[in-house]
C-alpha cells in the first residue's frame, strides 16, 4: 500500500507517502517560521492563511517526489491507497485546513480517510530511523505545547503517567530566548549557546524535581531566567548569556531525566523514547544517553528532521490504522484537543 499524510496543526506544512515497508518513499515541509518570527511566536490567522496557500504545491510535491522514489512517471491520488491527516490536537484552524483537503482529496479519489492524533504521530517519529522498537516502552514527549511522559502499552495503547501542570518544555525554552532577545524559534537558538555556556553557573530552581510524582512545572522556571536577567541589568552588571543559557538548559535536563528514570521504575519498561521538537536538543539527547545505559534501558531517538513537525511520523501511525482498516468517516472534524489515552 501507499498511504498519504498531510499535516499542518502548527506552523508546517507537510505531506508524506508511507509504502508497505513502512519507508517514506516522500516527505515533504513547508516551514511557515519566517512569517511568524517577528511576532515571536507562532500566530494563529497567520498560520491558517499560510496552509491555504501552500498546501497543493505540498501535495503536488509530494506525489512528484513519491513517483520519481519509486521509478514511476506519475503518481496520481488514485494510485494511493488512503489519504490520512493530523485532526488533534493543535491550532484549530491550522488543522481545519489539512483536514478539509484531506477529506476531499479522500472524497475526491474515493480512498479511504484516516485522522492521526498529532501526539501520536510524535511517538511515531521513532520508527522512522528505528522499525524494530516494541511496547512496552516509556516515551517523553517534550514539544512546543507538550510535555508529558506516556507508557506506550501497544501500538495504540497509551497511558499518560504525568504532564505539566503550567508551561511545555519548548515554550519554556522560546519564552527564555525571547526575554533574552535571542530570537524565535528559542530552542536551537538556545541549545546552540548553552555549548558555549557552563550549565552550573547559575543555579536556576529545578521544580518539581521531589514531587514524588511525574507531573512537571516550567512556568517558575522562566519566572526565575527573567528575574535574573532583570537583577543583573539593575546591579548593572554584564550577563553572560551562555552561561545563562546553559544552566536554564540544565535545570530542565535534570528534572526531565529524573522523572523519566521514575517512570521507567515504575512501568518496568525496557525501552525508552524521545518525541518533538525539544527531542532535537543535543544536551537533552546526550543525558538521556548516559540515564538509559546506566539502567541497562534501550534509548531510541528521532532523526533530528523528525522532532519538529513533519508529515512522515503522521504517515506511519496512518499505516497502522490502514492495516487495522481503522478509519475515519467523512464527517470528522479538526478538534484543538484530543487525550491521547481515549481509545482509538
Ligand atoms: P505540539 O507538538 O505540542 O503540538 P508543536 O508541534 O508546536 O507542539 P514541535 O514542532 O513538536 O511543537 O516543537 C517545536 C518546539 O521545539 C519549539 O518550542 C522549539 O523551541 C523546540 N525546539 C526545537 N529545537 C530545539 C532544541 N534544539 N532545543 C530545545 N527546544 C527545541
Ligand atoms: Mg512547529
Ligand atoms: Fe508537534
């Protein structure tokens, strides 16, 4: 089979072809980051406008690249054997667009029509670089609106063990970065600094960190970035950004790894897993290294093109439900949010 993702919850838009194998055989992003940059941060008109416009050259796109993979001359929607798309959770009207395409071009070619929760799909973006990961694992998601730590049960099967009770961690690391004047997206701006920086400089509050639970909280975190920042300009003294930019990086690794070692302990899973956008930063990436091997877990990361918004993770949880003739009828909706743990 060849199945077809769309996605465009957030700020991408994308398309991807998924084949039997389970390869992208195509996957395709249209970044809308530039437009929003100047605002600081990602606004909501601005994006649905954006998919608007970019969406058929995505798709066109992506069935030209999927041809020439292949070694055909064309791939039209027929050729495919269901189209799929991000319904939630994520800005409404980004994903009212994906899903309105989607279901016409389902309609359209008469192909049966998938919805992939987008957290799902995140989980999902493991299996590209790495098929042969099995529940049971433990997995952290840790995206722009997300963080939370889920036991993957089965494919499909999901328990959420803890979230955060106020700001994701990648929102944490673009407030940081924008009270620093550093720029959007904050967090490769951030963790590109944080090298440069020495992570025990300042000793920023790890919350949270003896809750004796898995939820999480950034927002005191930020709180306390932005009054340091405003301490040192009033003692009139110079900060060093990537000593800033270090510890505040720091004092989230910590508390991310410690919750993550508690739920390995507790689900007794074997293999752990990274998802979204912070997945991609090397320092969180490396900690977890060192955890996973002093327990004697199986660490699986994304690509690093993967961790941020993309359509070929939506295409592989979409071939799934393919398999399991799971679909969605034509009535569906984009819903802003979905739990991850309701049956499928
Ligand atoms: P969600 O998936 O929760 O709906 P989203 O789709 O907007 O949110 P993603 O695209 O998965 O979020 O991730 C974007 C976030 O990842 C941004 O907050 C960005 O700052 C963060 N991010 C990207 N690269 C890095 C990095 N190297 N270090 C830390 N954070 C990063
Ligand atoms: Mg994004
Ligand atoms: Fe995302």
């Amino acid at each position: 089979p060849l199945v077809l993702a769309i996605e465009t919850s957030c700020d991408e838009t994308a398309a991807a072809i998924v084949d039997g194998s389970g390869q992208l055989v195509s996957d395709v992003v249209a970044s809308q980051i530039d437009f929003h940059a100047r605002f600081g941060g990602v606004v909501p008109e601005i994006a649905s406008r954006k998919h608007i416009e970019a969406i058929c050259g995505v798709a066109d796109e992506c069935l030209d690249v999927a041809a020439a993979r292949i070694g055909v001359p064309r791939l039209r929607w027929r050729d495919l054997s269901a189209v799929s798309v991000t319904y939630a959770p994520g800005l409404v009207g980004a994903l009212v667009v994906g899903v309105a395409f989607a279901k016409g071009a389902a309609w359209a070619a008469d192909l049966p029509f998938i919805g992939v929760n987008h957290l799902e799909g995140h989980i999902y973006a493991n299996k590209i670089a790495t098929p042969d990961i099995e529940p049971p694992l433990v997995v952290s998601l840790v995206s722009g609106g997300h963080t939370m730590l889920v036991h993957v049960k089965a494919w499909g099967d999901y328990e959420t063990l803890g979230s955060t009770l106020d700001d994701a961690v990648g929102e944490a690391f673009d407030k940081v970065a924008k009270a620093m004047g550093l720029g959007y997206p904050g967090g490769p701006i951030i963790s590109k600094l944080a090298v440069e920086g020495d992570p025990g400089a300042i000793d920023f509050p790890r919350a949270m960190l003896h809750s004796g639970d898995l939820r999480f909280s950034l927002s005191g975190l930020k709180t306390a970035v932005i009054t340091y920042l405003r301490n040192e300009e009033a003692a009139g003294r110079e900060v060093n950004k990537a000593d800033v930019a270090a510890s505040f990086q720091q004092a989230v690794i910590d508390v991310q790894i410690a919750k993550a070692e508690m739920a390995l302990k507790l689900t007794g899973a074997k293999e752990f897993c990274l998802g979204g956008g912070v997945a991609a930063n090397p320092a969180l990436r490396a900690a977890y290294g060192v955890m996973c091997e002093r327990l004697g877990v199986r660490l699986t990361l994304p690509p690093m093109s993967a961790c941020t918004d993309n359509a070929g993770m939506i295409a592989l949880v979409a071939l799934d439900r393919y398999r399991e003739q799971k679909f969605f009828g034509l009535d569906a909706d984009a819903q802003a949010h979905v739990n991850l743990d309701e049956p499928y």
